[in-house]
C-alpha cells in the first residue's frame, strides 16, 4: 500500500491533492513503457503527457508563475512509476524555464506547442570545458546585421538529437565571466547546428554533444536582456533543482515499495525477513531519509510558490539531501534484495543506475554544498 500520507502537509492545497490522485491513475494506466529505443519513447511520452495535460504544468505565461509544488508532485509520481517519463515531462520544464521565466510574447509562442506535445525542448549550457563554472562558457554570440552569430560546442545535453526548440546559453562578452553571456532561443533545425556525437550511459536517455557553426539566429532570439544569461540559467536552476530532488525521491519511492514486498515476502529461518532487526533498522532509516527529503523538497517548492524572489539556499538543499538519500536508499533496497538486486533488468536494479547521475547534472553535490555555504547568513 502507497503511503500517500505527505499529502496532508500543509504545503499543499487541495488542488495539489487532487492533481497527485488523477496522475496516479493515469500512470497506472499509462506506464511504464519500453526503454529499448529511448528516442522513440521519449517521443511517444512527450507526446501522451501532452494529450493528457500533464505538460500545461511546464510552462508559464506572461504574468503566470510556474507552480513548483506541482512540478515536484508530477516529476515524483512519474519516476515512481517510469524513470523515463518523468525525464521526458523535466525537460520540457527545463528547456523552456528561461522562456516561461523572461520570454518576449513571441517566444511564448512556443510554449503552446512544448505545452502540447507537439515540439520537445532542450536546455544547452554545459560545454566540454563548463560543467560546474557556468561562467567559463566559451561558446560565442556576437552581434551581425539582423541578428546574433553562434559558434562553439554544446555538451550533454539531454534530448540532443531530438529536441525541436532549445535554450542555449553563450557568450558575448559584455563584461569577463559571469557577467557576459546571454541566452538565446534557438530552434533545432537552424543551419550550422549538428548533432556532433550521441551519447551512452549507464542509464541510457537521448543525450548529445552539438556542434555549433556560423549559427545566425534573429535580433528577438535573445531571452531577457544580453549579459543577463548567468543570472537567468541560474534562476532557471533555482526552481528546477529541488524537482531533480523530487525525482530522486520518487525514485526511492519505487526503492522502499519493492524492498518491503520482499522483506514481507521472503522467509528467513522460518520468519518473514521483514522480522530481523537489523533489517528493520535499514527499513527505519530508508523511510526517514524518504520523509527527510521530501521535507526539504516541499519546503523549497512552497517558498518559491509563496513568492519568494530567490530560494537558492533551499532548492540547493533539496537537490543536495533528495539525491544523495535516494542513493543510500536504492543501495539498500538492492542490498536487502540479495543477489535478484543486481540481476539486469530488476527494478532496484535499474533504479540503482538511473539515480547515479541525479547527483550529477543540474549543479553536482558539492556544487550544491557551495552554494548552501554561500547563502549563509
Ligand atoms: N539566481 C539569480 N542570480 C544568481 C543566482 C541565482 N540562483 N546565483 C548567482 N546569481 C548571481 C549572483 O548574485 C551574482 O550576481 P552579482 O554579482 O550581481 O551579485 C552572479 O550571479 C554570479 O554569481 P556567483 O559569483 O555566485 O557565480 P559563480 O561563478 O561563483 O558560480 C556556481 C556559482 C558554481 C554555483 C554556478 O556556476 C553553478 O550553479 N554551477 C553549476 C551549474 C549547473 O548546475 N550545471 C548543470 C547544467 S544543467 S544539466
């Protein structure tokens, strides 16, 4: 039985309630699906989430803000049930969180469609050279008649390869480092960007290394105001970290579901495993680090959807302790699965490749603890 308990939080509004109901229903109808050709199921979910709905909740208006508590509802719920979904309905937040964030009404416009299911975004601003130190990019926007010129490299960037709109961050030099990029709505059939190499993982989803080339994009492809990129990947981040975090836990969810189907189910010297106290112990603390992050997760989801101009300190901690946990978590549930846990194909096994890079991309860990110690008082 779901514990569905954290519902009655009072971060939440009944709206929230009746959202995580109807998306539990519909992913049990709906998900998983196979992973076998990622590009092709990442097509088709991106498409059922936005003949469901679901994907109205990945973008905002002129005037509107995103509701990060329902980000976070929907993106645990999904990777609950299908890592890949919720990878898929992430993205079309992430790519276009700059636009729903400053857009100009004719950018917005793609929104309808990333909204819709009909086109699938991108967020490009990690370079071979630029994981952690945004303000090392080196990919260059410089000013031609009518427009702005693109040149430089792109690197793991999710849906590389099969996105259809892409936010993508350069520099033009208004001032050294974080002070001279901007970012720039880019769409993916424009000549002089490819595809330059696909990339695998140990939990394969559509990622790719671009190659930009004399890339000319139009005066109004600018996003905000130019030498404000930093400031609008970073504000971006602020409201779609603590979803990461959300996924982790979704993710550790799934972990602590199946664990306690097996402890219940398998004996051990003539008792369910369930009853040996060293495992309960690790059942104890599998569920406080769950209750743990989902604290921090909400908590930072609520401040930004109170109004809050910046939850960087909160959204930092949420990423940080959801991702980090659901690690130990998962590690424990295929720990207390014996050898079934690192047969391929398994749940927990799977879960224990698909969270490993949670605690990588959007700001590593001790991205994460940088950021924490900074904001300190
Ligand atoms: N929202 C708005 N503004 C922000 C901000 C935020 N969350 N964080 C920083 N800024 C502003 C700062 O206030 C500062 O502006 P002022 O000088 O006007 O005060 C400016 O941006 C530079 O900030 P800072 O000096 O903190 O930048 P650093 O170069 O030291 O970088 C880190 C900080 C490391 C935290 C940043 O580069 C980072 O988050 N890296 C990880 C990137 C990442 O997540 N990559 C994954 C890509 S998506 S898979």
């Amino acid at each position: 039985m779901r514990d569905g308990s954290f519902l009655d939080w009072p971060f939440f509004e009944p709206r929230h309630r009746a959202l995580a109901v109807a998306l539990e229903a519909w992913c049990e109808a709906n998900l998983p699906v196979p992973h076998d050709d990622v590009d092709a199921a990442c097509k088709g979910l991106v498409a059922a989430l936005g003949a469901g709905g679901w994907l109205q909740h990945t973008g905002a208006g002129a005037g509107e803000r995103l509701d990060v508590r329902s980000l976070c509802l929907i993106r645990e719920t999904l990777a609950r049930h299908d890592t890949l979904a919720d990878f898929a309905f992430a993205m079309q937040g992430l790519g276009m969180g700059a636009v729903s964030l400053f857009g100009t009404v004719a950018q917005r416009a793609w929104l309808d469609r990333t909204q819709g299911g009909q086109a699938i975004a991108a967020f490009a601003l990690t370079e071979p050279g630029s994981g952690s130190d945004v303000a090392a990019i080196t990919s260059t926007a410089i000013r031609v008649p009518g427009g702005w010129r693109l040149d430089g490299q792109k690197t793991w960037i999710s849906n590389g390869g099969i996105a259809d709109i892409c936010v993508i961050f350069a520099r033009t030099g208004e001032a050294p480092g974080a002070k001279g990029l901007s970012a720039f709505l880019m769409p993916c059939d424009v000549a002089g960007l490819e595809v330059a190499e696909r990339l695998e993982t140990i939990a394969p989803h559509p990622l790719a290394r671009l190659r930009l080339d004399g890339v000319v994009l139009p005066e109004d492809a600018l996003i905000g105001e130019a030498g404000q990129g930093f400031k609008v990947a970073m504000s971006v981040l602020d409201i779609f970290r603590p979803t990461v975090g959300a996924a982790a836990l979704g993710m550790a969810r799934a972990a602590q579901a199946a664990t306690l189907s097996r402890v219940r189910g398998r004996t051990i010297q003539g008792q369910p495993l369930e009853k040996l106290q060293m495992v309960q112990g690790h059942l104890a603390d599998m569920a406080l680090k769950i209750d743990a992050a989902a604290l921090l997760i909400y908590r930072a989801a609520w401040a930004k959807d109170q109004g809050a101009a910046r939850i960087t300190r909160e959204a930092a901690m949420a990423k940080l302790y959801a991702t980090e946990a659901a690690q130990e978590v998962i590690d424990m549930a295929v720990q207390l699965h014996g050898a079934e846990g690192v047969r391929i194909g398994h749940p927990v096994e799977a879960l224990f490749r698909e969270i490993r890079a949670l605690r990588i991309y959007e700001g590593a860990s001790d991205v994460q603890r940088l950021v924490i110690a900074g904001a300190l008082a």
